[in-house]
C-alpha cells in the first residue's frame, strides 16, 4: 500500500508540475538543452559494422573507416585486409575498452592473424556552430608472436556522400605526402571542417629502401589517392579502394616484372594521385609499432584541434568513464572485486559502442495478401504461397534509425525485440540518449501502427541478410520490450536519482528527464498518440480466438496468437524453434504473447497515469485486470503446474501443448505474478529444478526431459539466453524484497542465479576474448555468433544488482538444496 501511495503522490506531483508550469517550462528546458544534446551526439563510431568507421547522425554526410593489413607476404594478404567486422576473422577478441557515447573511449582490437593488437582512442570535442570537433589516436602494437620485422599497412578513408565538397589540400606530389595530409570540406549541415591525417610520432618506422622501387614510391610518406565514387556506393569502400590498389599492383608488375616484383609492403598500396573527387584514400606502410592521429576540426570552432589537445581529452574521457561507472554501474558483492571491474567495463563499452545511425530504403511487402490473416487451417501453406507471389512487394523510406545493435560482425542493423533489453543498462547511464534512442522506433510507425521488427536499412545492411529474409511483413509484431522504458522511467522519476558528485560537464543533459518532470511529461505526451496507435495495432493484428471454441475465461477479447509461424518457427516471437503445438492451428493462444501483452498494457496504463489521462489509464486497467486473469484461464495447466500454450485438438475443443521452458515461466519473466501468487511455488520450483531449467551457468530455455531438448537447430530448446535471465534475475529479486510465502525460495535461486550468469559470461570473455549469443547448458561454453554485445550486456545490469546472499533465506545453495 505504501508504494501504491507514493506512485499516486508522484502522479499528483507530475500534474501540479504540469498545471503551475505547464508547457512553457518544459519547452524553456528543452531549448536549453537541445542544442548540446545535439552536438554531444551528432558525430561517433557510427558505422559499428566497422571495427572503426566515424559519420556524423545525418543521411548523406561524411563517412569515414579504417582498414589494415599485415603486408610481409604474398600468400592471403588480400583475406589480412580488416575492413568490417567479420566472425572467425583471427581475431583473439576485440571492442571498446572504455565508450561513452557523448565523450569518446578507447577500442582495443587484438588481431592475431594480423600479428598486431589496434587501439583506436575516440574523443570528442565541443565547440563551435556545427557539433563540433572530433580526434582518433591510432596506435598499433605487434604482438608476441609477431615476427622480428612485422609490415603493416593502415589506411584511412574519408569521402562526402550527398551534396558538399571533400579535397585534399596538399599539393600533388608523385613520390607522395611528407608531413600531414590535409582535407578540407563542406556541407550545409556540417559547415566548413578541416580533417588532418598525422605523420606521427618520430619513433614511427618504415620499411627500408631495399628495392627499386623506392625511388618512385618512397614508404616513409604518406599516400593519398583520390575516387569519384558513385552515389550510393560509398559503403564498398574496400571494394573501391581494392580495385585502385589492384591497377597500381598491375603497374608495378608490368614494370619489373614477377621475378623482380617489389617486396609485398611495396606491392600492396594505392596510387599518389591526388586530384578531385568525393573519397579520398590515406595509406601508411609501418615497419613494427606505429601511432597517428586523424583530427576533424570544425570551422566555427575557436582553433582547430591540435595533437597536444587530442592528448588531453583522452585522459579526461577515461577519468570520466571510470567516475560515472563507478557511480552508476559498479558492480555489487561477490563481483566487486577487482577481476571484474575491466570486464564489467567492456561489456558495457560495447554495448553503447554499438551505438549506430542507420539511413536508407527498406523492402517491404504491401499487399495486405487475404491469407496473411493465418485465420484458415492450413494457413502456414497459404502464407508461403502468398510470399513467394510477392505481388505487393516494394522499396519504402528512405528512413533514419539510432539504435544500438546485437552484433557488430553479425546482426548490424536495428532489432525491435533486442533494442528494449539493450536500453535497460543504458537507461541507467544516460535517459536521455535512451529516449532519444526509443523516439528514432517509433518514428518509424506506419499510419496502422505497425514497426518492422528487424530495420533493414539500405543497401550496405541489405549486403548482411539474406534475401529471404530482407522482407518485412505489416502483419508480423515483435515482443514490445521498448515499453520496459517506459517503466524504467516512470521507476526513476519516482525515485529522482540524486546526480551529485559528478564531474560530467553534460550531466544536466543526460539527466534532464529525471530532474524535471515536466520534461519527461512533455515527452511522454508528444509520443503517447504513437504509443496508443501502436498498442491498438498489437490488440487488432495479433488476437487470439478464445469465443469460437467456447473456451472459458474472464474475458472473450484478451487472448492472443503470433501471426507469422509455420511449423518449425515462430520467428515473430523472437524464439524462433521453441516447441509449439503441432501441426499449427489458427486457434492457437501463446503464452509469451499474452505476458508481452500485459507487460504492454501496464506500461500503457502507469504512461497515462502519469501524463494525466485518467479515461484512457481506466480503459487500460480494465484491459490489465482481464488479461492477467485469463493468463491463468485460459493457459494455466493444473496437471503440469505450468503455463502452457493452448491449440485446437481433433474433437475441436481447447487442449494446452506443455513444453517446460522459457514459455512456462514467461508470465514470471513479465512480471505479471504478485508475491502471494498461488502459481508462484510451482515457477520457483520448475526454475530451480536440475532436471528441468537449473543448470550451473543460467535457466534453460527447455527442460531437460522435454522430448525436444537439444534437437533440430536447437535455437531456443535448450540454450541460455541471457535476455530471458536477466528477467528471471529481476522478477526473483522482486519477489525476494517484499513480504509473501515466497520470499526465502526467491533470494535463495535469485542468489545463485545472478552468480551462475556473471561467473559463466566472464569466464567465457576470458577464454575467448568475446561474450556470446547464447551459452551451452551442460558446459557453459558461448556458442552461435560471437561478438554478441547486445542483450548479453545485462550482464553488467545483473552485476550492478544488491547481493541478497546475506537476505532471509539467502546463505547460497548448492544443487542438493535446488
């Protein structure tokens, strides 16, 4: 009762902050801080399919990358050539070390094929009319198994898609550039910049003259070549740049010949040949270690930035780092200790490191197709046959997405059900590039309300997928995590987090939501029309049919079924392989959806609570009421003590299809179950079971002893995911601090859970240099695609939690207690 009266005090607080200082307030706010919010986050890593790529948050602007390779043979140095992030590339691991998005931070690469570890330190510098100034320190350090004499290569790309100007200023110069190579540029939104490519420190080396080609082609310079790239093309920059190499390779060849051929770090470079055009190519040859920094000064700031600066703000982006995660995301008992620390960091770094901005058109299929309604049996053959005519077929947008991705080598592209567990950790470290982040989705809504789960955008995040897979479909939904935001917000504007001690010049901006309700409100406000479009569209397009089997339930209308399955998958789901009944039935009901749902609908009602809609937080708590009641109605299975999705049997009555996983715990995970929930035994029992869900590194995703445990793909029948974890984690704290009959059995798995997950995730990261997709439930071992920083970054969030071991109940467990 004590929370209910504080929620509905802060409900009166927002609006008596609303009425006395209404919109004016809020808009003075945000006037204020727009323009630094802006600027902090207009320029970043934000081509993260790179392993460094800089462009700034506008469609059509200046995109830049790196690439590298080792050049001391002939044999496979096209394949050493590093570009965009690629799986079992011979990479040893790689990621930031330390990111903020508004700052900067440091990258490590260790790249053993390459026989060299890459640093790329990123900082930001404010200044000026046009977001500022920017600054790169890269460093390359060869290995211990690198050879006596290790040759690399690195070059540096930078060209201006859209309208503006890019040309190098140095004067052409056939034996290339001594010194620093010099760009300047314009566009209307960038204004004028400069871009500075170093020479570097004078302990750089460089291979020696030892062949003649030296005297026309001298390594201890920088060369630049010049490319009228086509539009649109500017993403297969290696492939451009590979085509300019490859005549120049040809040159040298035909010159002295294949017997006399310059050595490969001689061989393997582009033209000098600067003159006009729209990328412009920057290649060094280093002979071991190297360093240089690659400056963008903007015109309109006071100076341009100079290397002594860049040295500077490096060291005040990493205090910075280390103060705020100290404060916001420090690791709690038993991870505090030191061990933990730079893992906790990198997990988190990669997380907001894989940050990008994404334009461009999407394919999407327009046909409103009579069979995509699933409403007939045999509906799976219907829909696979309307696809395959792909009549309505066609390209949409262009449009823009910020957005934080899954995997920068595997999945770089936007994910609906991923970006809501993304932003949790984020929430936490800056709400105000989180809701920042939420506004780019739903400015993607269709005029029904509908979000393309999976955001293809444009030709180069088309290269990544499939092409079966590239169409999206108006009638397929994706669990709605990003209204977990939304509850996170309303959770800290309760709570005020106090924002003193802190050294961060932007935290006013990061926190402005927080610390002035009327700003949350005046965004809650504007976005809400789009959040109801997008509820009403969930409730229309993915009802369940609970009256034509007179099924019995509190409610005929809150039932509800995934369009988009077939009789393997049910992709829309976001768990894919999960058991499901078979064959499929138009008068099915899915468990996980209807939690998704309620989640949703709690979210909806507490959004229109607290920006005052009261007829609209009644209708949604009638919604709320109906569909926990018919959770249990119309899923709850007394025999199994479980959930269970319900079908259609031969007699055409209502049957449930039990397969122990993620799917029966999932009203649990949604947080759906109060303490005193006469089914919550039953859950904690099934989770902690070994011969069910347990296992020694996280809760499985099937039991045990379902028939179906590790077969087929084995996706989602057996794995650990730690998205559904990180909620088991959080829905059994929930439970383990407030009162009820169940208090004890939660602190007591929440315990041992959160420290199975962390312990697993991080001994992985130390073997293998990478966090995981997934992770094996009888060895532990991270599997599918590597480099995963997306939703297993809640690692960090489950570290950041209390330690309970000392709780009631809470002494820790073994498997005998489970």
């Amino acid at each position: 009762m004590l929370q209910l009266w504080r929620f509905s005090a802060l409900v009166i607080l927002l609006a008596l902050f609303s009425v006395v200082l209404g919109e004016d307030a809020a808009q003075h706010v945000l006037s204020e801080n727009a323009k630094v919010s802006n600027d902090s986050l207009l320029w970043g890593p934000y081509r993260p399919n790179l392993y460094f790529g800089v462009r700034p948050r506008i469609p059509k602007s200046l995109m830049t990358g790196l690439m590298w390779a080792k050049v001391d043979s002939f044999q496979g140095v096209q394949n050493n050539f590093r570009h965009t992030c690629e799986q079992h590339e011979g990479m040893a691991g790689y990621g930031w070390d330390e990111y903020d998005v508004r700052h900067g931070g440091r990258q490590t690469i260790h790249d053993a094929g390459n026989s060299m570890d890459i640093t790329t330190e990123f900082v930001k510098i404010p200044g000026g009319q046009h977001g500022g100034s920017w600054g790169v320190r890269v460093k390359g350090t060869p290995r211990e198994d690198a050879p006596a004499r290790l040759m690399s290569t690195v070059l540096f790309y930078a060209g201006m898609e859209g309208f503006g100007s890019l040309s190098v200023q140095n004067e052409r110069e056939d034996f290339g550039i001594l010194g620093p190579v010099t760009m300047e540029g314009s566009s209307n939104e960038l204004g004028d910049f400069k871009l500075q490519i170093t020479e570097g420190p004078n302990t750089n080396s460089h291979p020696p003259p030892n062949h003649k080609s030296y005297e026309g082609k001298p390594l201890d310079r920088s060369m630049v070549a010049s490319l009228q790239v086509p539009e649109g093309a500017m993403w297969q920059a290696k492939s451009l740049i590979f085509s300019q190499m490859k005549e120049e390779i040809d040159a040298l060849i035909a010159q002295y010949g294949q017997e006399n051929a310059p050595p490969p770090w001689a061989t393997f470079t582009v033209a000098n040949d600067i003159k006009e055009g729209n990328m412009h190519v920057v290649q060094k040859v280093f002979e071991g270690p190297f360093e240089f920094d690659i400056i963008y000064s903007s015109a309109s700031a006071e100076a341009p930035v100079t290397s002594d600066e860049l040295d500077e703000a490096i060291e005040k982006t990493t205090t910075r780092f280390g103060n705020r995660f100290k404060r916001l995301l420090a690791p709690q008992a038993p991870f505090n200790k030191s061990r933990y620390q730079d893992f906790a960091k990198s997990m988190f770094s990669n997380l907001i490191g894989g940050i990008g901005y994404f334009y461009g058109d999407t394919v999407v299929d327009k046909s409103y197709a009579p069979e995509y309604e699933e409403e007939n049996e045999g509906f799976w053959q219907e829909t696979a046959e309307a696809r395959m005519r792909q009549g309505g077929v066609r390209l949409e947008g262009p449009s823009e997405l910020f957005t934080s991705i899954p995997s920068r080598p595997f999945f770089p592209r936007g994910f609906y059900w991923d970006e809501g567990f993304h932003l949790i950790p984020i929430a936490d470290w800056d709400m105000d590039l989180t809701l920042e982040i939420v506004r780019s989705w739903f400015n993607l809504m269709d005029e029904d309300g509908w979000i393309g789960r999976e955001q293809i955008l444009g030709p180069e995040a088309r290269s990544k997928v499939p092409q079966e897979f590239q169409i999206q479909y108006p009638h397929y939904a994706n669990p709605p995590t990003l209204f977990l935001i939304f509850e996170s917000l309303i959770d800290k504007l309760q709570e005020k987090p106090s924002t003193k001690g802190t050294d961060d010049p932007l935290e006013s901006i990061r926190s402005a939501h927080l610390q002035n309700p009327e700003v949350a409100m005046h965004y809650l406000r504007n976005l809400y029309p789009l959040l109801k479009r997008h509820y009403f569209w969930f409730r229309k397009t993915q009802w369940g049919d609970i009256k034509s089997y007179d099924r019995e339930a509190f409610s005929t209308k809150e039932g509800y079924r995934w369009r988009g399955r077939d009789t393997r998958h049910i992709l829309t789901s976001g768990l894919d392989d999960y058991p499901r009944p078979q064959p499929p039935h138009p008068g099915e009901l899915h468990t996980d959806l209807i939690s998704w749902m309620g989640m949703m609908t709690r979210s909806m009602r507490r959004i229109a609570e607290t920006i005052g809609e009261i007829d609209d937080a009644k209708e949604f708590t009638g919604y709320e009421t109906a569909i926990v009641r018919n959770i249990d109605d119309l899923h709850w299975d007394k025999k199994e003590k479980t959930y269970c999705d319900a079908t259609i049997d031969d007699y055409e009555e209502s049957t449930h299809v039990c397969h122990k996983g993620y799917i029966s715990i999932f009203p649990f995970l949604a947080g759906l179950l109060p303490p005193d929930s006469p089914r919550l035994k039953s859950i904690l029992d099934l989770i902690s079971d070994p011969e069910e869900l347990w296992s020694d590194y996280g809760v499985r995703s099937l039991s045990k002893n379902d028939e179906f445990y590790e077969t087929d793909e084995n996706y989602w029948r057996s794995p650990i995911w730690m998205n559904m974890n990180y909620l088991a984690v959080k829905s059994l704290y929930d439970i383990a601090i407030q009162p009820g009959p169940h208090k004890s059995q939660a602190t007591t798995i929440y315990t041992s859970l959160r420290k199975n997950l962390v312990e697993n995730v991080f001994n992985e990261w130390e073997r293998t240099g990478f966090a995981w997709e997934q992770y094996n439930p009888e060895t532990g071992a991270g599997q599918r695609t590597q480099h995963f920083t997306g939703w297993t970054s809640l690692v960090v969030k489950i570290m950041a939690m209390p330690d309970l071991s000392w709780g009631e109940g809470g002494q820790g467990v073994v498997h005998g207690e489970l």
